[in-house]
C-alpha cells in the first residue's frame, strides 16, 4: 500500500455509456477537494500508452453532469493488452508522476486496471457499460439510461404496430447479456423476450404463443431479442409466415448508446467517482467500485473478474407471467 497520491488520472474505456462525464466530474470533483491533482487521460489506454493527458480542473467538468457520451474519449487499445504496452502505460504514469488511476470501463477495462497495479501504479475500476454484464454489482453505470431509451422505442414501435395490427421484432444490444433485453421487455411488454441465458423455442416462446394470444383478440406484437442470437430481419419473416400477422424487424442500434444520462445513472456515477478517490486516496489499487443492495462498496478486481453474471430468474418468470 502506498501513501495518499498527489495526482491521480482518469480515463475512459470500451464503449461509452452514458453517465461516464457524471463519474469523471465525480472524481475531479472530489479529488480536487481533498487536495489531489487530476489528470485526465483522452482515448482510454491508448491515450494513456502516448501520454494524451489534460489538467483537470473544477471548471473543466462543468455542464458535463447531464452529456452522454464520454468527455475523455475512449478506444479499444489492443496493445495495452500486451506487456509492452502495459509497461508503456506504467512509464508515462511515472513521467507524469501519476500515483493513482481510475478506469471507468467494463470488465475488459478492469483486466487492464489489474495490470497497472501490478506494476506498481494503484488503479480503481468504475463499471460503465449499458450491457449490465459485470456480475459483481447490481447495476453499471449507463444501464437504466439505455433501458429507458429501448422502452421509448418500443413504446413508439407499439404505437404503429397498433395501428397496423402488426408484429414488431425488436433487437436490443448487450453484447451476449440479456438484462438490457430483459428488462424492457418487462418495462414495454414484449410479448416475448429471447435472451442467451434462458432456453427458448420459436415454435413454442413465439408462434403458439402468438397464435394463443391472437384468439383472445389482442393482434399486435412486440417481440425483444438480444443481440447475437439470430436475424432479426429473418425471424420477422417467419413470423409472418406461421402466424399471418404482418411482422418488421427494427435493429436498435448505437442509438442505445448516446443519450443525456438518467437521474440514477447521474446519482450513480456520482456515488462510485466520489468512492474511488476514497479509494485511491488511501493508496490502494486493484479495487472495482460496486453497488450492491444500494450500498456503494469495493471489491478486489481479480475476485470481481471470477464471478459469473447471471439473469435474474424472478424477472423472467415475471416476464413470462405478464406479458401474455
Ligand atoms: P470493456 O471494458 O467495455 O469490457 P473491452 O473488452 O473492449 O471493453 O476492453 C477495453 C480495453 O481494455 C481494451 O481495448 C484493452 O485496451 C483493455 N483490456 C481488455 N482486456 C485486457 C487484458 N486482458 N489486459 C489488459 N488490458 C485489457
Ligand atoms: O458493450 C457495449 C456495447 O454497446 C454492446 O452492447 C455492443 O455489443 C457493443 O458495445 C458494440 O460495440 P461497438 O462500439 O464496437 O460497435
């Protein structure tokens, strides 16, 4: 454990999320307060390997609490996932005499903040990622701002589907995660909701379902997939095919990405900036700042690494029992 730092950096990593610029003004913020220097690092580790650094200060992150986006940039840095390129990244730490850093990424970023510390320079992860796949907290920051983003839409694609009295085959990101998908399905009532970590039959979850439906006088439909598990465009298709209900397919896309933040993203990112600086002020690294049960905690990044994300089990039963 080293002593309290004098200047710590900030960056960046993997896909932005809304609520980043609320979590890097959080650690500006409450650094500066306790007398420590930021740095704020553009480009995520790349910009941290060429030493792409800008002096942060209160003003800098003014009217930054309600922009999504990220202020710093951020990239996927291939070489940081090499020795050498960690290195790189541990040496311009020294040169610019940064003794602290805080990642706000996902768990690809973190395996990146492990490295660092390893190498001497104590560094804390942040979650931001709209994917909600980091198992050790209860939510990441950008979660409930990209859900209510996919609620809109499928509240406007029901408008139309209502009128039309058609099938609307909805496709929502998560990168192999089914909360995003999950959890609006339940919000916007998706008929169906297909996500990788349940087991799901078309014939059975879609068309004998549909046609159940289609007898109780209810015609128009919205059906969520998480992304990677088919085409979107085709199962649309086939829908139509089976069920005579006219069906189109709407990939949601990078829209899920951008955004102002919500209340909670903005309280959250809050709650974990100001937790990492306590963190860091302490001299200790190789923690990820988490939410559990409400309470902001930190755990040891290799232990948070090894846990498994898993689907909660009473969302989709609730799923499944009430959007019929
Ligand atoms: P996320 O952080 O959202 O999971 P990525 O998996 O793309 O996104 O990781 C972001 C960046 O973190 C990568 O581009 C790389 O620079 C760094 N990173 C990922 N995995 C590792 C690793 N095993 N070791 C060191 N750095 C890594
Ligand atoms: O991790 C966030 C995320 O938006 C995933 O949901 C999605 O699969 C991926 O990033 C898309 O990444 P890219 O920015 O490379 O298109």
């Amino acid at each position: 454990m080293n002593g309290k730092p004098k200047i710590i950096g900030v960056l960046t990593s993997g896909g932005d999320a809304p609520g980043m610029n609320a979590a890097i003004r959080a650690v500006v913020r409450t650094a500066i307060k306790r007398g420590i220097r930021v740095l704020g690092i553009n480009n995520g580790y790349q910009g941290l390997i060429d030493g792409d650094v800008v002096e942060m200060d209160l003003r800098k992150v003014s009217n930054m609490l309600h922009r999504g986006g990220t202020m710093l940039k951020t990239a996927r840095c291939l070489e940081f996932k090499t020795l050498s390129g960690q290195k790189k990244g541990r040496d311009v730490c020294l040169e610019m005499g940064i003794e602290g850093l805080v990642v706000i990424g996902g768990d690809g970023s973190f395996r990146g903040a492990g490295a660092l510390t390893a190498l001497g320079i104590p560094t804390v992860g942040i979650p931001g990622t709209i994917d909600n796949d980091i198992a050790c907290t209860d939510y990441t920051i950008g979660f409930h701002t990209a859900l209510n983003t996919v609620v809109d839409a499928i509240d406007r694609l029901r408008d139309t589907s209502e009128s039309h009295n058609r099938c609307s085959v909805v496709e929502v990101m998560g990168h192999g995660a089914g909360d995003l998908a999950l959890y609006s399905s339940v919000a916007g009532g998706g008929t169906s909701c297909w996500i990788n970590e349940v087991g799901f039959d078309v014939e059975t979850d879609i068309i004998q379902k549909m046609k159940r439906t289609l007898r109780t006088g209810k015609h128009n439909f919205v059906i969520i997939v998480s992304e990677g598990i088919t085409d979107v465009h085709e199962l649309a298709l086939l829908i139509q095919e089976r069920t005579g209900v006219e069906s189109r397919a709407t990939v949601l896309g990078h829209i899920q990405r951008g955004g102002n933040p919500c209340a909670y993203d903005r309280i959250l990112a809050s709650r974990m900036g100001y937790h990492a600086v306590e963190v860091l002020e302490q001299g200790i690294g190789n923690r990820v700042i988490v939410i559990q049960h409400d309470e902001i905690t930190d755990l040891d990044i290799n232990e948070a690494l090894e846990m498994h994300s898993t689907v909660n089990r009473t969302m989709v039963d609730i799923n499944n029992t009430i959007n019929i």
